[in-house]
C-alpha cells in the first residue's frame, strides 16, 4: 500500500496538466504547511521567524524542468534578488537551486552561465549556493557543472543521494566540498538506486558517519528520529566537533525536533520552498511520506484544540474531490 501510495503521488508530481491547474488553485491542498508563501517577502519573513529560534535556512525558489529561455533567465534575476535581500537585510539563510530551473534541458553551457552569475553574487556576500541534485537523468550534467564552478567559486556545493548505489564514490570524490547528504526523494530503477527503506536507510547511515570523519561540512538532511539518535551517539563516541555539520529538515515537518536540536546544542537549518511552481514539490513530500496527507487532513478540518472546521472541511474536500476528478479525466 505503501509503494502504491508513494507512486501515486510521484505520477501526479510529474503531470503537467495537474502542475498548472495547481497555480491556479493556489493554496487550497494543504500545500502551505510545507511552502512558505509564493513570493520572496513570504520566504523571507518565514526565514527571519526561523533565525528568531537559533535556525539557519537554505531557501529555494521552487521551478524545475524548465524549457523556455526566457523562463530561466526570469527564475536567474528572482535568484539574485533573493540573495541581495539577503545580503541587506543580514538574514541567515544560504540559496539552494536547481539546474533545470537554469536552462539544464536547453543548454548545458546557458545554465552554466546562469550559475555563474549566481555564484559570483553569492560570493561577494559570502552566501552559499546549494545545487539541488535532481532525478538520475540529469546527474552527470550536475556534476559537470559543479567541477567548473569549483575551478573559480569555493562557496557551491551540491547533494549525495543515498539511494543511489555510486553515491559513496562520489561522495569521496567531492571530499573537500560542502554536501548535504539525503536519501533521495525521485523514483530511480534499481539499476541505479537502492529501492527498499532498509537499504536506504543504511547507506544513509554509513555515508554520514564516513564524512563526518572528515574535514568539510556536512548537512544531515533527515525527519527520521531514529536515524538522528544514532548519528547523535556517533558524534559523541567519536568526538566529532559540532561545528563541522548541521540537521536539516524540511519546512513544515517535525517542526518540535527541529527546536530540540537547537536547544541541544546543535546547528540547524530548515530548507524553505516558495514559490508559484509548488505543485511538484509538495506532491513529492507526499510520496516521500505519505502519512504526511493525514497532517493536511489535520490542519484543514480540525482547530489545534481537535474541533471541526467547518468551512475548511467544505473547502478541503472540494478541493480534494476535483484533483482526484482530473486525474482520472486525464488518464481514461
């Protein structure tokens, strides 16, 4: 059931029709429990109400797969912007991006040039980029660009997907570069990937506690409390020093631990999407975890105190009932 789920959620991820019908309806899926708002003032009030608790941030502006020039180049000036607000208003927040919102599917070397321009910015402040690595198609393409950024910036760095069975090797590979480890969150064949939670969850565990023995900073990208204990007791029995890495967690979840870590002692960074593209991502956080659903279910038909809403409950199930209406409309 819960693979049904998971590639469920992934097909309505990839469906065009679904993605832009969904700008259009705004909200109305429960999506803002895990998006901070559309534009850059959302993103950035929700980034300043974070570093009010001791959290870092790393913001994306959601977008990706993108096919028309002119689209990426207006996706390129909302990004330097971004880091202009930044920089004046001194928020703690680093960038995470992805190349298929810059041109990767039209030209390799156009995307490229967009980072560049983005990394070049990003460096006079003294801001992290953070490429966002995507599905398996586009993995040599990331990789390629992000050795030729390294020839000129030291401020990028990219993601090691756990799922994938060379992601040890690169790892090792990317030594010297700040990475942020994650299991992976698209659906890859198992001539690539690893596809059961049990063999995830040990790479997972294996590649951190590899590079956490190292010198570069790490991001621990992980909701799993089991798998953050155990990276806890690791880091005391081997004496790692705490300034070397950070927990990252996703906008919206588990946002109680996130604040425990804190107080803890330890760094955080809560990764925030905004964005009017935000379909994609959301419904990927479903497929990720499909329980998820029940926390939307939650916060549109009940109050905090468990009574019903009831315009929400009209709302939410209207909205819910025409999603599903046009999914099977477009697959008859």
């Amino acid at each position: 059931m819960a693979n049904l789920a998971k590639n469920f959620f992934m097909a309505l991820s990839n469906n065009r029709f679904l993605n832009e019908s969904a700008q259009k309806w705004g909200f109305r899926l429960g999506a803002e429990q895990f998006v901070a708002g559309t534009d850059i003032e959302s993103a950035l009030e929700t980034v300043k109400q974070l570093n009010a608790l001791g959290i870092s941030a790393t913001v994306d502006h959601l977008g990706e797969f993108v096919t028309d020039k002119q689209q990426s180049i207006e996706a390129k000036e909302n990004i330097l912007t971004l880091i202009n607000r930044i920089h004046e208003e001194q928020i703690d927040s680093h960038i995470s991006v992805k190349l298929t919102q810059l041109g990767l599917d039209i030209d390799e070397q156009f995307c490229l040039e967009n980072m560049r321009e983005i990394a070049g910015l990003a460096k006079r402040y003294d801001i992290f980029i953070n490429i966002d690595m995507e599905d398996y198609a586009h993995y040599e393409a990331t990789l390629r660009i992000l050795k030729k950024l390294l020839e000129d910036y030291d401020n990028v760095g990219t993601v090691i997907q756990a799922y994938l069975y060379r992601a040890e090797a690169d790892m090792d590979e990317l030594s010297d570069v700040r990475l942020r480890i994650v299991k992976g969150a698209y659906k890859e064949s198992e001539e690539v990937a690893y596809q059961t939670k049990e063999k995830i969850d040990e790479n997972f565990l294996k590649l951190v506690k590899k590079r956490l023995k190292g010198d570069a900073f790490t991001s621990i990208a992980t909701h799993d409390h089991r798998i953050i204990d155990e990276v806890k007791r690791f880091v005391e029995e081997e004496n790692i020093d705490r300034t070397n890495f950070e927990f990252q967690m996703l906008y919206g979840f588990r946002t109680e631990l996130q604040k425990q870590l804190v107080d803890e002692g330890y760094q955080f960074c809560t990764y925030v999407p905004f964005g009017q593209d935000w379909f994609g991502y959301f419904m990927r956080r479903l497929a990720e975890r499909p329980q998820n659903i029940q926390l939307i279910v939650k916060d549109k038909l009940y109050t905090k105190d468990n009574k019903l809403k009831r315009k929400p409950l009209v709302v939410g199930s209207a909205a819910l009932a025409a999603l599903l209406f046009m999914v099977w409309r477009r697959n008859k």
